[in-house]
C-alpha cells in the first residue's frame, strides 16, 4: 500500500512526523511530497532535520501559496506514483491543491482535521476546510464535535475519529525541545517572565489590522517575543521597545520558547492547540476559532485586533485548575495508519 502525503507549511511538518513513523510501522509505504508554500528554511527544511521526518520525494519549491500553481506539479507526482491513498492535513492552499489534484488523477483523498470549523466563511482557511471534506473519501476528525459537524453537513466520505496528530508531536517532542534548546539563555529570558507572539494569518496582516494588533502588543508589561514570518514582518511599520522581533525559529526552538512562556499570543490554530497541551494561557487574535474547545474551557481567549482587549487578556491570562484533556491522548497518528488500512480493506 502506497500513501502520497502533501506538506507545505509549518504545522503540517510537525503533524507529519508522528504519522510518518505510524506508516512505517504499519508497512505502508509513504511517499513525502513538500509543496513549498513554506520556503524560508527555518520554516521548512529545518522541521525535517530536527524531527527526523523522512525527506520528500517531491519539492515543488514554488514559494507561492497560490493552490492553482501547486496544482500541476502535484497532479504529475500522484500520477508517476499511483498511490492508493493521497493524505492532507489541516486547512491550507497546499491542503486544497493536494486534494484536488488527487481528485483529477482519480485518487482517493484521506483529511487529517477534518470537520473542524470557525464559523467564519470570510477567512480561506475555513472555506478550504469545507471544500476538502466535500471530496475526501476518508475524514479523519479529531473529535466528536467535528464528527457531528460532517454529519450535519452530509459529507459522502467515512469517517472515523483518531485523535489529534499534533498532541502525538507535542507530547513527544516538547520535553525534548525543553532540554535540548538553549533559546532562553540565547535571549538571556527566565521561564514564565516573557510572552510569546505569532501573526501570519492573510487578514492579520493586512496593515491596518496588523497595526491594532501591534499596538496591543506594544501595551505589554513584560517583553513579548516575536518570532515573525516572513509576510509579517514584511507589512510591519513600528514595533513597540517591549517588543522583540525575532527571525523564524525552528521546531525545537520554538517549542522550547512558547512551552515556558507566561502567555501565547497568536492567530496560529496549532499554536492554540500546542498552549493548551504546554499548560500556557492563550490569547488569540482573531474573532473565532476552530478549536472552540480551548476556548469554553477557560484556557484561551478571542480579543480579534483589539488592542485594549488583548493587552487586558494577556494581564489577566491564566489556566483553569481542571484541564480536562483535549483532542486525544498522542495515539492519533497510530489510528490514522489503522484507517487508511481499513478504508482500504472495505473499498
């Protein structure tokens, strides 16, 4: 049995690493492709050195997140592979193009994080969600609550709930990170003394939006450090004295900086997921989120770019006594290998 797997950005990397040994240990042979939608090597090359990923077959190297430019160079792998199954993650342009480049070569599609939804139809993300559940014909949800959503919805593909793969990366690789990553001491921080901020959504960068967002960064007491995409640091204009641009940091590296932070601020959908399993308040910039859980749980907090109100969050920030767990308990990606076998087994 052959899987393609599409990878693309930051997120995807570190998902795919728990799934990619989870494949091999269940004989299934995976080919890696890496879109190139993340191309800066601290946000690419560096995940597959750090995490042992297996190296992709495939790299479009595009350095374009446009999914109609991906597309093609997709399309000519799955054809020359002719896998059974084409594997996406999550919600990006890359997530899209892989599905629908698998559709056209007549391949089935399985989504990792399927079924989970905002509410907010104007963000990409959420309308690539929707678009790629629509043609999948394996959904591998993370939860009940997006079960039921893809019921709700009608979606023609089976569905089996695994988990969320990200927990198997965070709880295997934090630890690790904590002890092998001089990051602290390399910016001479303490552990709980600093905040830690991420902005790389399409609509939070748009100046004036990230402008609000700065500026309630800049309203900070503690030092916040900004470990800053290449976008954003494209479209910022001033940046506050307390706050400390950095350039992007590899997965080690940053695992070890945000699990000891005070707080996490962030539009980032992992990074709200990876605040919760570190035990590290989060407050997040944007007016809804898939991850809706975090959120009712008391654990992180929707300020959209208001400055005042993401200041007053970080100030206040702090996490319930009873953390119930979410999204699984780091055995996802040993069911996702289960499933692809299964869907296979009974198609």
């Amino acid at each position: 049995m052959k899987v393609l797997s599409v990878v693309g950005n930051r997120p995807q990397f570190i998902k795919s690493g728990p799934v990619s040994e989870a494949l091999r240990e269940a004989g299934i042979e995976e080919v890696v492709l890496h879109t190139g939608q993340h191309w800066d090597r601290e946000l690419s090359d560096v995940f597959f050195e750090e995490l042992g990923l297996p190296a992709p077959a495939y790299r479009l190297d595009l350095h374009t997140a446009d999914p109609a430019a991906m597309r093609p160079g997709i399309l000519e792998a799955i054809e020359r592979e002719r896998p059974e199954w084409v594997l996406v993650y999550g919600d990006t342009n890359s997530t899209l193009a892989g599905a629908e480049a698998a559709v056209a070569a007549g391949v089935a599609v399985a989504h990792v994080e399927a079924g989970l939804r905002s509410g907010d139809l104007s963000m990409p993300e959420e309308r690539n969600r929707i678009a790629v559940d629509r043609i999948s014909q394996l959904l591998l949800p993370p939860d009940a609550r997006s079960e039921a959503t893809l019921e709700r919805e009608g979606v023609s593909g089976r569905i089996e709930v695994v988990g969320d793969v990200m927990a198997d990366a965070s709880f295997r690789f934090a630890p690790i990170a904590r002890e092998r990553s001089e990051i602290l001491s390399r910016l001479g921080l303490a552990a709980g003394e600093y905040v830690v901020a991420t902005i790389h959504r399409e609509a939070n960068v748009e100046p004036e939006r990230l402008g609000r967002i700065v500026e309630g960064l800049g309203r900070i007491e503690e030092p916040v450090l900004f470990p800053a995409h290449p976008r954003t640091r494209g479209r910022l204009r001033e940046v506050p004295p307390n706050v400390r641009l950095l350039d992007p940091l590899g997965y080690l590296d940053m695992a070890a900086l945000a699990s000891q932070a005070r707080v996490i601020v962030t539009d980032s959908g992992g990074l709200q997921k990876e605040a919760y399993w570190y035990g590290v308040p989060c407050v997040t910039a944007r007016p809804s989120t898939e991850w809706v859980d975090t959120v009712e749980v008391g654990a992180n907090v929707l300020v959209d770019d208001d400055p005042e109100r993401l200041a007053a969050a970080v100030e206040t920030a702090g996490m319930p006594d009873d953390l119930p767990p979410l999204y699984g308990d780091g055995d996802a990606s040993v069911l996702v290998a289960a499933a692809l076998r299964g869907s296979l087994a009974r198609s």
